[in-house]
C-alpha cells in the first residue's frame, strides 16, 4: 500500500501566512484611510458650522452697533430739542431786569477805572477794566461788596498792560454775582369772559 504525505509542504505554508498578513495589512489600510477620510469629513463639518455661527456673531454685532448708533443720535436729537424748548420757555416764560444793577454799577465805579466789556449771564457779572490807581481798584472791589445788589468773594488781578504818558494803566477783570434779579412775567392780554348779550325783539301778543 502506498503512503500518502496530507500535510502541505513548509513553502506552501510560509506563502499561504504570507498571504492572509498581506490581506490583514491591506485590509488595516483601508479600514484606516475610512476612519481618516470620515473624520477629515467630520472636521470640515464641524468647521464650517463653527464659520457660520461667527458669521452669524458678526452680522448681530454689527446690527447691535447699527442700532446704538442709532439710539445715540436719537437721543441727541432728543437732547437739542429739550434745550431748545427750555430756551423758548424761559424767553416766553419770564425776563429779567437788570437796570437796577447797572445802575448801581455805574454808580459805584470810581472815577479812575473805566469798563471795556461787560458781560451778564443769568447772575453772573463779568467785566473786564482798566485803571490808572491801585486804590481805585480796591475801592470799586469795596463798593462792589458793600452793594446790596451783589455778591463778589474773589479780589482780582491785577496787571500793567500799557502807560499814558508817565503813568501806568493797569489792567484787570472782576467777576461777580448780582443778587434780586427781578423777574418779570410776561404780560398777558386782558380777555373778557363776558358775552355779549344778544338782543332778542320784543314779541307782540296776540290780540283777541
């Protein structure tokens, strides 16, 4: 009887190994190019919805900024009318008086200082002066404060701007507040509430 040898020959089973490694490590690559390539995909999702959300920030922002904007000049427009019609309210409303004051100003000043410009904004005086005596300075500053009509704290400075002849002209500004402004309302015209009577002629009664 003839013996029969069942088992593969050792260079058929190297190459048969060989092949199932070469199957395994082909079959690893592609199953690692899939994961790659859907994770590339993944990323690139992921990416371009993270875009289109900041588009969508930058787009809100700057409608946020739009409507600041917006806002800020409302409100400055807002601001200019409210100036302007307490401007027409105060002007309609009530008027000062100065006269009093003026005079007193004129009645006060010493003879050595004489005003170059004068200034009145509600209750502050403002006037810029010139003198040719220190004393003279003082003394309309004294007289300034004994004045019942203003109130006056700071003395002023003093400075020597130019000469007439041998003597020096001596510069300075005084600022001060003037007390009991009157004010004056506006006069309003006299309506006469009283109708006129309207006059209805006399009926005649019948005769009978």
């Amino acid at each position: 009887m003839i013996k029969i040898n069942l088992l593969p020959y050792p260079e058929e089973l190297k190459k048969a190994k060989a092949n199932i490694e070469f199957v395994i490590f082909f079959a690893s690559v592609f199953v690692l190019c899939i994961v790659f390539f859907l994770f590339q995909r993944s990323k690139s999702t992921f990416l371009d919805s993270l875009k289109g959300e900041i588009a969508n920030l930058n787009a809100n922002i700057d409608r946020l900024k739009d409507v600041e904007t917006l806002h800020t000049s409302i409100v400055a427009e807002r601001d200019k009318v409210k100036a302007r019609l307490d401007a027409i309210n105060a002007v309609t409303k009530v008027k000062k008086n100065p006269i009093r004051h003026i005079d007193e100003i004129t009645t006060i000043i010493p003879s050595g200082v004489w005003i170059t410009k004068f200034t009145l904004y509600g209750n502050d005086v403002a006037m810029d002066c010139k003198s040719i005596s220190y004393y003279d300075v003082s003394n309309y500053f004294n007289n300034i404060k004994d004045s019942k009509y203003f109130e006056i704290d700071k003395f002023p400075s003093i400075s020597e701007e130019e000469r007439a002849g041998d003597k020096p002209v001596y510069m300075f500004s005084i600022a001060f507040k003037a007390q009991g402004l009157s004010i004056e309302e506006p006069e309003k015209p006299s309506q006469d509430n009283s109708a006129e009577k309207k006059k209805t002629p006399p009926q005649e009664g019948k005769k009978s």
